[in-house]
C-alpha cells in the first residue's frame, strides 16, 4: 500500500517538473513576414487636351454712373460740367452707343469695338473730334463719316484697317491712322481735303505700289506727313510744297531724286532714319534747303556727310560708316572769310551726332572753326 502511494507521488512529480521546464524553454522566434510587393499605382491618363478657343468671350461692358442727361448711354459717363462730351472709353463696348445731338467730342478709345457701322452717329451731326483708338476695327460703313460732316479730328490708330476708309469728311484737319494693317489708299481719299494739316500714316504696309502719284496732291495744308515705318523703297510723289514735317523713318528708301525738295517753302524738319540711303542714292546738295532746321539720317549707310544749309541747326547722322569729316569741305564759307565773324551769316549748326560711324576724337578744329554755334557733339 505505501509503496503504491509513493509511486504515485513520484509520477504527480515528474508531471509537474515536466510543466515547469515546458514554461522555461524559450520559443522559437517567428518566422519573418513574407516581403509584400508594394502597391502597383498606374498613373491616370492625361485629360484630353482640348483646342485653343478664339477669345470671345470678352469682358462684360462696363456699366457708367447715373446720369443727369436722360439720353446719355447707360455705358458711357456725360459729365454734367461738360455737356457736349461722351466718355466711352475702357468700357469693354462691343458696339458704338448710341451717339445724343449734342455731342461734340466723343472718347471711344481702348474697347473692343470690331466694326463702325451708321446708324449710332444718325443724330451725331455735331461731332468735331472722336476718338476709336485701341479697339478691334476692321470695318467703317461708308455711311459713317456722311452722318458727321462737321468732324475736324479722327483717331483710329492701333485697330486693324486695311485700308484707308472711304469718303472721309472733307473738313477734317488731323487724321490718326497709325498702327494698323493698311496696305492700300484708295484713288481719290483724300481729295477735297484741303484743310487737313496731319496725316499719320505711319506703322502700316504701304509699298510705292500702294501710293498712286497724286496720292497726297491734294492736301494743300498739310504740315506734317507720317509714312515711318512701312515698306516703302522711293520717296512718296507729289508731297504738297507747303510741308512742315515729313517722317520717312524706317522704310527700304535707298535713293533721293536730286530735285526733290525744290520748291518746299516751309520744310524744316526731315526725318529718313533706318533706311537704305548710301551716298550714291544722296546727291550733293539734295539737303541744302533754307528752311530746313532739323535733318535725321541716322542708322544709314552713308562714308561722308551731306552739304547742307548754314540754317540747319540739329544734324544726326549716328550710325552710318562715316570715316572722316572735313570742316572746310562742310562749312558754307571759307575759314578765313568774314561771314564767320557776322553772327547773322554765321552757320546755324548747334548739335551734331557723329557716334556709331568709324571716327575717333577730337573733332577736326575746321569743324569747330567753321560751326561755332556748336553747343554739342557726339562722336
């Protein structure tokens, strides 16, 4: 009996040193993770591109202040102080408004304006001065201009002309029309203009082609032409001798018939820079005009200066291939002559512009011998 107890209690021993020896043994560390292959992002196709609208889609008009004048257009402003004044500019207007009787300046500048047509203007026949710079125009109904007859002064540069617009008002006496597209001056546009005093044609595309001979005979008040920077390659015919100012600037002119400021009474100011001139397209003496005062031939491709007039006071021939320069050839009078010492005869040359060409300082003594008026030269 005891020894049935007692191997009993050895067997309840070896149970539990067997579960305490289990606890202690230290288990085996788990097996890494498999390595996941990171998510897989397929970039999104792109937006479909779409095409490139035309800009219609402009601004809304702009709206004025209330007015006291009951027919004043509710996008314009009619100051009360100035009553026959229309303020339409910076407006974003599409359309000219309808234009009140009593207007006689009208502002239209800086909108989008893309066409001109007749009806707006049905009552506007006091009109002296508008201004449509800065829109859209392409197009001016011939009916326009017959609606102001009265009109002194148009404004129409930087739009998109391509032509002069027809039957112009025959008083009118400044006419803007630079910075457009215009490649042709229709026959007969400015006949009858006889009190006009500005053209300003410049910034266009007017060729020799474009011009007929009796282009501008007409215009027996003019005084001052602007035909810079076109394509023309032979001076304009026909230019009215009672001219002021002529400005020919960058063009393709390569050549000065030898009389062809003859007979100008008032010429005085003569502008002819970045063009094509050498001193086979420069007679002698082409410049020696009484009346001229300021003479601009930079930006050429003249060896030698011009004579000139002893009257001329500004000269700027900068930018030429001028080598050398001789007073005694230039001045009017010989160094020793008395005329140098009569201030009333004594050459008038008060500036001189000499950089850019091929010539170093000092400036010759004749020069300075000769020109004493010289107030400033740039070599």
């Amino acid at each position: 009996m005891k020894t049935g107890v007692g191997l009993y209690t050895a067997l309840v021993l070896c149970l539990l040193m067997g579960t305490v020896f289990s606890q202690r043994r230290p288990k085996k560390p788990p097996k890494p993770p498999k390595p996941t292959k990171p998510p897989s992002f397929k970039p999104a196709p792109p937006p479909e591109e779409l095409e490139p609208q035309e800009p219609t889609d402009f601004p809304p008009p702009i709206l004025g202040p209330p007015s006291m004048f009951p027919d004043c257009p509710r996008e314009c402003f009619c100051p009360p102080s100035f009553s026959n004044a229309l303020y339409c500019e910076n407006r974003n207007l599409r359309t000219v408004p309808v234009i009140p009787s009593r207007v006689h300046y009208l502002y239209l500048q800086n909108n989008y304006i893309s066409e001109v047509t007749a009806e707006p203007f049905n009552n506007a026949t006091e009109l002296r001065w508008v201004n449509m710079a800065n829109n859209r125009i392409k197009k001016v109904d011939k009916q326009v201009f017959e609606k102001v007859p009265g009109l002194l002064f148009l404004y129409m540069e930087r739009n998109q002309l391509k032509e002069v617009p027809d039957d112009l008002p025959a008083g009118l006496e400044q006419l803007r029309l630079s910075h457009n597209q215009i490649s042709k001056i229709p026959s007969g546009a400015f006949g009858k203009m006889e009190h006009l005093a500005l053209l300003d044609l410049h910034h266009n595309k007017l060729s020799d082609s474009d011009m007929g001979k009796n282009t501008f005979k007409d215009l027996k008040n003019l005084v001052q032409l602007n035909l810079a920077h076109n394509i023309l390659k032979k001076m304009p015919a026909n230019i009215p001798n009672g001219i002021t100012q002529l400005f020919l600037d960058r063009n393709n002119i390569d050549n000065i018939p030898k009389d062809y400021f003859q007979g100008f009474s008032n010429l005085a100011f003569v502008r002819l820079n970045y063009n094509q001139l050498s001193d086979k397209g420069v007679p002698k003496a082409v410049f020696n005009v009484s009346t001229l005062l300021d003479l601009h031939l930079a930006h050429n491709q003249l060896t030698s200066v011009p004579l000139f007039n002893p009257q001329l006071e500004h000269l700027h021939l900068n930018h030429n291939s001028i080598e050398s320069i001789n007073g005694t050839q230039l001045c009017p009078f010989s160094l020793s002559s008395e005329s140098l010492t009569d201030e009333a005869l004594m050459p008038r040359l008060r500036y001189l512009r000499l950089d850019g060409n091929h010539l170093s300082p000092p400036v010759p003594l004749d020069v300075i011998m000769c020109f004493r008026h010289l107030k400033s030269i740039v070599v």
